[in-house]
C-alpha cells in the first residue's frame, strides 16, 4: 500500500461534520439541510462506509457547481394511499430525500401496520443501512432498495453494462443484543471500494472484478476496462435486476440505459430510484417477544460450532458497529490522499480546512 497506516490521521466526528456543513453552506444548500447532510455523511463513516461518506464530498460538490443538483429541492409525496407512497426529490440531495423518505414510511407504518415509499428524482445518498436502519429507534424493521449511480454490471454472460451495484439493506431490531443489519452490494464489491482502492493506490482482489475477456482486474485504476461481478453469478446478476425493477422502473427512475454515471458525468441530473418499506412489529404481536426471539437466534448462531480456523460467528452488522465504538473513541481515519482533496476542496471553496 502507499498510504502507511502511521500517516493516516484521525479527525473527531464533530470535526468531519461541521466540515461537511461548511462546505454544503458554501455551495448554496441551507444551513438546516446542510446539518442533516453532515449528520448522515459523518455517520456513515463511524460505521466504516469509507467509500460513501466523506470520501464523496468533492464529487457531490462537483456536480452541485454543475448544476447537475438542486440545492433547494422541494421534496414532496406526489401518490399515495394508506400504505404506500411515491416521492419525488426534485433532484435534491440523495440524502435529504431519502430521510424525508423514510420518515414517510415510519409515519404511514404507525397506522398501516407496513408502508412502502418509492423515491424518483434523487440523487447518490450514502451507504444503504442508513435508512433501513432509521425505523429501528420505532420498533420497525427497515427495507431498503437502490438503483446505482452507475452501471458496472451486464446481464449473466453479457458484456454491455445495463445494471449497477443495486444494493439492499434491512435492519431488525432486538433487545439486548444489537440490532441486525445487513447492508450489501449485488456485486462482489461496491464501485465505491473500488474508488477507495484507487485514491489510496492499492490493489482490488481477485473476484472484484474482470476486463473483458474474462480475465481478473486487479488494477481499481484501469476499472473502466472491465466489470464487477455479481454475488452467487447469475444469481446476484438476478437480484440487480429485479431490486432496479422495484427501486427505479415502478418509481419512473433511471434503470438500465437511462442510469446515469455520475463518476464521469458532472452536469447530468441522475434521477436515482430508491425504495424503502417500513414494517411494524407491533403489528404482528408483541414486540418485546419478538426482540427476544431475534435475541435467541442471534446467541445461537454466535455460539454455533465452528470451522477450524475461525475464530467467532458474525452477525450482520456487528462490524460497522466496531468501527462506530472504535471511531467515536478514537476518531474516524482520513488517509493522506483523501485529506489532500478535502482540502483542496476547501482551499477552491475558501472555507476552513478540515484541520
């Protein structure tokens, strides 16, 4: 690796964060909405979303100064009936829709019972068990889907790149133990592990990704030359399609060849399809009882019997829960090439560095 752990520096999360905040307030966003970006960008990497917080304030702001998003959206339900809704994001912030999203979906969900909101006219919102997780503090299970911001995916057996990384997360509370949260890619790695791999000048492993002549891609820089792959073969290939299906096409959002890729385009309006479902325990009987059965599970499974070689079960979500306790002790890591452009960033915009 070119980055030496030894160089990479650590900043408090209420340093990241009112740094996010400076600079959302320099490029036109509200001071309210800018706090809410803050807030969601910063926790995404307390919980180890390195390649979906702050890593991609330059490229947000980048397509900002384009005009490529609206700055002050008015984000509003356009449909809707007792149990479902569809939002549109007036090409807002991905991360103020998808939090005006969620909070649809817990609201509708306290009548319903379950609530399902589909968002069109969004834009790149961060790590998906952000929101899946918001309906935990309200004894609900959170479902989220997402379209990408850009495909890096063919069919199974194809070469022309019609799907994204097109991620789900679910979060289940519990009541002892930690809550379960799955938040994973159809692809083998999120694109933005591979962006990660490329500003840090490190290699990919093999099973990322492959060029086009089905050869391993190992170089993140020459990642244009080839594709990801999905989770199970045609099977991740299958799951890609249909959460698109549900997430983009029913929301009238980009899918296949519409999807936009932002990485390479700074000017274009995005229109990213996101879904979130909020379900209500109580709905399905007594929700301390259903905690503690998720408890039972959760124990059983982590005092299972193990391979040799392995030396503990893991719970979905257990490691961004790690990194949150070890980052908000001792700070969340910003290696030297993205502090470089943080505060290359901050040197365009003429606001205080990161520091």
């Amino acid at each position: 690796m070119s980055d030496n752990a030894s160089m990479v520096r650590r900043v408090s999360a209420a340093r990241l964060q009112a740094f996010i905040e400076r600079v959302c307030r320099e490029v036109g966003i509200p001071a309210d909405d800018a706090a809410v970006i803050g807030e969601l960008m910063t926790r995404a990497d307390l919980n180890g979303s390195d390649g979906h917080g702050v890593f991609r304030l330059p490229q947000y702001v980048r397509r900002i100064q384009a005009g490529a998003v609206n700055v002050r959206p008015a984000i509003r339900i356009v449909a809707e009936a007792p149990a479902m809704a569809l939002v549109d994001g007036d090409n807002g912030m991905g991360h103020l829709v998808m939090r005006f999203a969620a909070e649809t979906a817990i609201r509708k969900a306290k009548s319903a019972g379950v609530a399902w909101v589909g968002v069109r006219w969004s834009n790149h919102a961060g790590p998906a068990a952000l929101y899946a997780s918001m309906p935990l503090a309200h004894d609900m299970i959170g479902l989220y889907l997402a379209v990408g911001n850009a495909n890096h995916l063919p069919a199974w057996g194809g070469l022309d790149m019609l799907l994204s990384t097109n991620p789900i997360a679910v979060a289940i509370p519990a009541l002892e133990e930690m809550p379960v949260v799955l938040d994973m890619a159809t692809t083998v790695a999120a694109y933005g592990k591979v962006k990660t791999k490329a500003q840090r000048g490190e290699t990919m492993p093999e099973g990322w990704m492959i060029d086009r002549t089905g050869r391993p891609l190992t170089d993140p820089k020459r990642a244009g030359e080839g594709f990801l792959l999905p989770i199970g073969g045609y099977k991740g290939y299958g799951l890609a399609l249909v959460f698109g299906l549900l997430a983009g096409t029913l929301n009238g959002a980009a899918m296949g060849r519409d999807v936009v890729d932002f990485n390479n385009d700074d000017t274009t309006p995005t229109n990213t399809g996101h879904a979130i479902v909020a379900i209500d325990a109580k709905a399905f009987g007594d929700v301390i009882a259903f905690k503690r059965r998720v408890d039972a599970l959760v124990r059983d499974l982590r005092a299972s019997e193990r391979l040799p070689g392995v030396d503990a079960i893991r719970i979905p979500g257990e490691g961004s829960q790690r990194a949150r306790e070890e980052r908000l002790r001792a700070g969340i890591p910003v290696p030297p090439a993205l502090r470089s452009a943080l505060d290359a960033l901050a040197s365009k915009l003429r606001v205080e560095p990161l520091g």
